[in-house]
C-alpha cells in the first residue's frame, strides 16, 4: 500500500521529456491539457481484430480504450502505437492492460512514456524497422527546482526505484533499465527495434512454458528461417519438407490463438471493469 500511495505522488510530479529543437519530441505533462490528444481507433476482424493509437497518450485515454472494447465486447488481437509519448500514468495502465489481456503491439515510431506500453506486450513485434526512443524520466520542472540538492536526489532514487520496478516486471533486463537512466532527460538514445528487443525477455517464459503445455513445439530457429527462404525461392528446398514445416507452423499458430482468445475471453468475462458483460470466443 505505501508503494502505491508513493507511486501516484511520483506520478503526479514528473514528465518523460520534454521538447526539444532537435528531436522534435514531448513527453505530456501529467497536469497540462495538450494541443493534440491521441486517436484511439478499433478494426473488427474477429479474431484479428486491431486497436490503434495514434499520437500523444493523455490522461483520460485508458478509459477511452475500455469504452470501446466494451462497445465491441472483444479483446483486440494487436495493439499498433504510433506516439511519440506522453501521459506517465496512462502509459503504465495500457502497458498493465496489454500484458493483462496477452496482446501482442506493432510500433512504427514509439518514443519516451510510449515504451512502457510496448513493454506490455508478449511478443517482439514481426516488423524489425523503425526505432525507438528512450532517456530517463524527469520531474515536473516547476516543482523540482524548489528542491535542495538532498531533496532532489532522494526523491529521484524513489523515481528510480518505481520506474525500474516496472520496467523489470514487464521483462526489460537491466542493460535496458541502465540504459534508459543513462540518457539525460533533455535528449533521446534512438534505438533499432531489434537492439532494443534484444534487452527485452519476450515472450516471457512463464508464458512461453504455458504454450508449450498446450501446444507442444513451434519450429525451430533453422526451421523457421528454411521456412521463410521458401516462401521467397521454392525450389531451395524439398517440397515434403517445406509441407511439413508450413503444417506443423499452421498447427502451432491455431492452438496458441485459441489458447491466447480462450484466457482473454476467461479474464474479460470475470473483469469487473466490464460489467460483467459476456464475450465469445469468435
């Protein structure tokens, strides 16, 4: 309980960032109403449905995510994010979500507060282009240069600690949590997705071990990539061979969806936060 009353002080005091000429980048203040506020948009395609956001995360946008999955009674298949950040305290309860409902999140640009909800996800995204931004969280500008120097640096290792705290539950090892603190707040380390999903545990194991039960084994890495290779040149290997990869991958892929929709539909149906309301699994 202290935690969390700690917690929700922090976040009512510090930003992400904050613009710069440069890089072109804001990070929401937490109290401030922004120009912009993100569209948040839904794709039916059951069971491949999409959410999408798009734009800077402000306060009030994780109530807008239930409203409407509550309006299509459906958990989404994929989460695609295109922000350049924003609100601290809606970035972690979509991340939370996210990881809640097993959802796996496409990027093309995801910059400061917008980490935290690719965190979420279970899975390394399939499209390694684009980048990803990262630098160590501030305080409210206003409100940290009324401190001393003593005051500044212990209520900064509390900042610290909740931030790395989450971060290490959503899988982040801490070369990326080092990392992340390494970068002052008036810059930006840009990342390559693959650089930055190298420093991230996806999926996670307890995850990956609970696939397996269910489903047994997926292709190996070699079989995969001879997987791939065929699909762009068919004559590079044996045709039964390549049949028997593309249905043991078929295979596979079906039983973790319907494992996946089957614990999204377990958990939304006994989720308080939508009224009791019933989903199906199509």
């Amino acid at each position: 309980m202290q935690d969390n009353k700690q917690f929700r002080t922090l976040l009512n005091t510090f930003i992400l960032s904050k613009k710069t000429p440069n890089l072109i980048l804001l990070i929401g203040l937490l109290f401030t109403t922004p120009l912009y506020s993100a569209i948040i948009s839904y794709t039916e395609d059951r069971p491949f449905s999409e959410l999408h956001i798009q734009g800077e995360i402000v306060k009030g946008d994780y109530q807008k995510i239930l409203s409407i999955i509550k309006k299509q009674r459906d958990i989404p298949y994929l989460l695609t994010i295109d922000s350049k950040g924003g609100n601290v305290m809606e970035a972690l309860k979509i991340g939370s979500f996210t990881r809640k409902y097993l959802l796996k999140s496409e990027s093309q640009k995801c910059n400061s507060a917008c980490v935290f909800i690719l965190l979420g996800s279970l899975h390394s995204p399939s499209n390694n282009q684009g980048v990803i931004g990262i630098h160590r969280p501030k305080f409210n500008r206003a409100y940290f240069s009324k401190l001393n120097a003593q005051q500044a640096t212990d209520k900064y290792k509390t900042l610290h600690a909740i931030v790395s705290r989450y971060m290490t539950n959503m899988g982040a090892r801490k070369q990326l949590v080092d990392k992340m603190f390494s970068v002052p707040s008036n810059a930006m380390d840009y990342l390559k997705k693959r650089q930055f999903y190298s420093m991230v545990n996806n999926p996670p194991i307890g995850y990956s071990e609970w696939i397996i039960s269910k489903c047994g084994d997926d292709l190996n890495m070699k079989e995969q990539a001879d997987l791939i290779l065929s699909h762009k040149n068919n004559t590079l290997f044996n045709k039964k061979y390549i049949a028997r990869l593309d249905a043991r991958s078929t295979e596979f892929f079906n039983c973790e969806l319907e494992s996946v929709r089957n614990e999204q539909m377990r958990i939304y149906n006994s989720d308080p936060i939508f009224n009791n309301q019933q989903m199906s699994i199509n």
